[in-house]
C-alpha cells in the first residue's frame, strides 16, 4: 500500500511563515586551498519531508516528460497545480521539484518557500486522492 497519505502531515510545517527552509553555506577554503562553493543547508524536517516522498510511492518514472507534455514552459507552476484536477500532473510536478534538486542545487528550499509543495500537498488532500489507486 502506497504511504503517500502521510505527506499531509507536513502541511503544518509548510504553511509556517516563520521557517527558514534554507541556508546557503559560504564560499569557504578547503585543505589544500580548494575553493569549496556555496551549497543548500537544509532545515531537518524539509529532509525528512523529501525522504517520506521518496518512501511515499508516489514518484513518476516518465515525471519529465509529463511535466513537458501537461506543463510546458508554464511560469506559473502554482496556477497548474491549483487548476488541475489529474493526480499524474501533481505527481509530475512533485518528482520534479524533488529529483531535480541534482541538477539545480536549492530547488528544494524555493520550492518550500514558493509553497510549491504545499499547493501540491493542498490540491491532493482537497481531491480526496488518498482513496486513489495508481
């Protein structure tokens, strides 16, 4: 059985104004003076919100092309969210705005402080999606 329901429990922390999901790490100088580049410190719980997706299920393989085919280069990813009534684009959009951290370090932390993940945790729970099979 798919795990997904427990996200909802993050809503709370995602509609905390007062949390500070990321901290950038300075510039700093390595052993042998290896410049070391800035990097996302993350708040622990925005980890373990990431971990209970990935243990969740609910992550697309196809997520990219989807989000191209559904979403297109659309600025306004919060609109998409809340005018959609299709559970693949919300799982679309959460497997991007989670495994594109790679390849766009911080993703996490503008998708916390955008309420990117909260609109999409929202529009699940108002779909009743947890009565959903995929």
């Amino acid at each position: 059985m798919l795990e997904y329901k427990k996200l909802f429990d993050y809503i709370i922390y995602f509609e905390d104004e007062n949390i500070q999901y990321c901290q950038w790490v300075n510039v700093e100088l390595g052993e042998k003076g290896t410049q070391i580049l800035p990097y996302p410190k993350y708040d622990n719980k925005l980890l373990e919100f990431i971990q209970a997706v990935y243990d969740s299920g609910i992550m697309m393989d196809d997520y990219v092309i989807y989000f191209k085919d559904r979403i297109g280069s659309s600025s306004d990813v919060i609109s998409v969210i809340q005018n959609t009534n299709e559970f693949d684009i919300l799982r679309a959009v959460l497997t991007y705005y989670v495994r594109q951290e790679r390849f766009q370090e911080g993703l996490w932390g503008k998708a916390a402080e955008d309420k990117i993940f909260l609109t999409i945790l929202l529009k699940m729970r108002d779909l009743n999606l947890e009565k959903k099979d995929f």
